[in-house]
C-alpha cells in the first residue's frame, strides 16, 4: 500500500477502504444498539438521532484509523528488515537511550550531587578512616598469629619428642630400604637412569 492510499480524510472514513472493510465489526454495537426507548431523561428523539449518526461516524473512523496504523506499522517491519535492524539491536538502542535519559534527569544528577556531599563530609571520612585503621588492626594481628603458630612448630620440631620420633622413622626407613640394597635392588649407584635418555626435555 503506497502512502497515497494510507493517508485519510476524517470526513471520508471510507477512503481506502475495501467493500468489507467493516464487516469485522460485530453488528448490533455501538450505535445500533441504542434503542429509542433507553433514551436518558432530558434527551429529545432528535438529539438521540443526531448523537447516534455522530457515534456512527465516530467509530467508522476508529476502524479507519486502526486499518492505516496496521497499514503502517507492516510498512515500519519490512523497512527495518530491510535496514538489518532485530528487535534485539532496537533494545539496546532503547536501553542505550534510557540510560542516557537517566544520567542526564534531574534526579539521577541531584543523586549524584548528594553522594558527592556524602563522600566529602567529615562522618564519611571518619567512619572511612576507622575502617582502614581496623582494617590494618586485622592484618597485625593475623601476622602476629602466623608468627606465633610458626614459632610453636619450631619449638615443636626441636623437642625431644620429635626427635626421638623422627630418629625412630629414620631406624624404619633404613631397614626398608637396606633390605632391598642386599639383594632386591634395581639400579645399582653407579647405573645411570634410562628414563633421562627418553626425557621430552
């Protein structure tokens, strides 16, 4: 449908419009359903009758109008086809555009301007300032506490009773693997490794 046939004249609500361009409409509606008898009190037959044909009229041109916007609005798709435009590049763009809209309204810059206030008033600054002080208390003391755990490890290490325990491994570990030196050896000392041939590296 070229433009010449979706623009409308108000006073012609049947320019462009095909035979059965109403017959979608459900009859007895509107106008035609206003009886003579329900006239309201103070209303004359002929102020019925003229109120009537101007419903009548009235509601031919909603039809009207409701054809040429679906006119329309089938004429907008095939040229957003057309220009590659998805719907989902239409809601970035849209949101792209309302948050423009949002940093450039008032209140989002009237925000702005209170935070900017918060964050150079002297409440802001102390409760920052004791927050980074109890911040530097925290990692002192979980120094300290590493520190501590590192000295009783060491303490621990050189006890007799590690020792004592470690001698003992040491008494096991020589057995187990002096009972292989005597005959169930692999490699011998002087034997070099195989494996370092067939290094990747």
């Amino acid at each position: 449908m070229d433009s010449a046939n979706q623009d409308i004249n108000l006073n012609s609500p049947h320019k462009g419009l095909g035979s059965d361009s109403l017959s979608d409409m459900p009859e007895e509606t509107g106008a035609a359903a206003v009886s003579p008898g329900t006239l309201p009190p103070g209303l004359t037959e002929e102020e019925a009758e003229e109120l009537r044909l101007e419903l009548t009229k009235v509601e031919e041109e909603i039809q009207t109008l409701r054809q040429v916007l679906s006119a329309k609005e089938r004429h907008a798709s095939e040229l957003k086809r057309k220009l590659g435009l998805s719907p989902l590049t239409e809601l970035k763009q849209n949101i792209t555009k309302s948050w423009q809209d949002v940093q450039t309204s008032n209140a989002y810059l009237s925000a702005s301007a209170t935070l900017d206030d918060i964050s150079s008033s002297e409440v802001y600054k102390k409760t920052q300032e004791t927050l980074t002080q109890a911040g530097q208390k925290t990692s002192a003391a979980l120094s300290t506490v590493g520190t501590a755990i590192s000295r009783k490890l060491g303490d621990m290490r050189n006890s007799q009773t590690f020792k004592s325990f470690e001698d003992k491994v040491e008494n096991i570990k020589y057995k187990v693997v002096g009972g292989k030196a005597n005959g169930e050896s692999v490699h011998s000392p002087n034997e070099s490794n195989p494996v370092q041939d067939n290094a990747p590296f």
